[in-house]
C-alpha cells in the first residue's frame, strides 16, 4: 500500500485556512487519496477524496499536485469545532472489486486556536 | 441520511466472558469492517465483509469472531476476554462496487473489561 507521511501537529488560528499537507510518494495510478478526521473519541468522520483533480465539498477542498505525489486538504474558515486528528489515506484497489479498507497512520493533529 | 448504528455503545465485561457487538451498515451497503481503538492508538482494522462473505482480515485475534448476516448487519464475538481488550471498537460501511466507495464510520462500542 502507498505510505502518507503528515506532520504529527498543527496550530491554526479560528476564522483563518487550515491547510494540512500530506505526502503520497509511492501512490499509484489507480489509487484514491482520502481524508478523514476523528474528534476525540468519535467515530473517523469521511471529509473529501480525489483522484487526480482538485476536489471541494462544503467541508474542504482537496488540492492534489499533478504528479500525485503529495496533497493539501484545506479547511477554509476553522472553527474550535475543527480541532481533531486528521488522517490522509490512500485506498488501493481491490481484487474483487471495489476499493480495500481504510488504514490509519499517524494524522495530524490539528489545535485550532481561538 | 442514515448512518452506521452500532450497539450497545458501552459495555462493561470482566476478564473470561464474551461480549457481542452489533453493527447494522447504512442502507444498500454491502460492506462491513471492524477496526479496534485501543487508549491514545490509531484505528487498527481488524475484519471486513462482502456479502456475508469475509473479504479481508487484520490483526484480529483468534478469540474474537464475526460474521455478517443476511439483512446485511454484523456481529463481532469476543470471547476469554482480556485487560488488553477494554478499547473503542468501531463498525463502517461502504458500497463495494462504486467508483471510490467511501467507507462510513459509526460512532463506535466502547468496551472495558474489568
């Protein structure tokens, strides 16, 4: 499976754009990049996935580098309620089908700052 | 929208005994995983399911069981159960066959063993 590397921590002032990176060199033609978040304790919460375009939904956008190698997730407006941990993963395709599970690595942990 | 339900959302066991937790998957969704959160850890896949069938397998021990019926909901058995046990345990679901499929978390059973 492709390996993501984050930063262990970031601090982001409320109001102002979060922009997590993520790294994906190894990633592969057919594989999706996804994001997901977990505040504490709470269920990993699905926030966006690309594969090779930018993407944007009402809760982030997704900014992929042409050469997938890396992307950025931002979160336009933090708020406090936007503090946890943020996890990149990259899904790889399944034999049978469909894509394989989820793996979780080391996130980011985001602190938003009032 | 619906989500993934998941029950009891805690349950308190002593060492030895066996515990069953339920997962009933978003409506249409033909797949369900189990992952294990144990204090301070990452999300740990431990078995998913493709139509009733077991589709992949993690790290998950050889006193724990599950199995996905016919109404496609899910149940995972943990049987001599330990210390080393008590964790978060979440349920998700995806529709296997579409572009990307996204994986939904429910809000997880929190297990502690005593």
């Amino acid at each position: 499976d492709a390996k993501t590397t984050q930063p262990p921590s970031m601090d982001c002032a409320e109001g102002r754009a979060a922009n997590l990176p993520c790294n994906h060199s190894t990633i592969s033609g057919n594989e999706y990049v996804y994001w997901y978040r977990q505040i504490h304790s709470q269920g990993p919460q699905y926030i966006i996935h690309g594969l090779k375009n930018n993407e944007t939904n009402e809760m982030a956008s997704l900014i992929i580098t042409e050469d997938r190698k890396s992307s950025t997730l931002i979160l336009p407006h933090a708020t406090l309620r936007d503090t946890a941990v943020y996890y990149c993963i990259v899904r790889v395709p399944s034999v049978s089908g469909g894509y394989q599970k989820v793996t979780f690595g080391i996130g980011t942990k985001l602190q938003v700052i009032p | 929208a619906a989500g993934v339900i998941q029950s009891p959302r805690h349950l308190i066991k002593e060492k030895r005994e066996t515990a069953t937790l339920k997962c009933y998957p978003i409506p249409r969704h033909d797949t369900v995983y189990w992952y294990q959160q144990g204090p301070g850890q990452d999300p740990q896949f431990l078995i998913s399911f493709y139509e009733k069938m077991q589709s992949d397998k993690g790290s998950i021990p050889d006193r724990f069981s599950a199995q996905q019926f016919s109404d496609y909901h899910s149940e995972l058995n943990m049987s001599s159960l330990e210390l080393g046990d008590s964790a978060l345990y979440f349920c998700a679901s995806s529709l296997l066959r579409i572009s990307g499929n996204t994986i939904y978390f429910g809000e997880g059973s929190w297990l502690t063993v005593v």
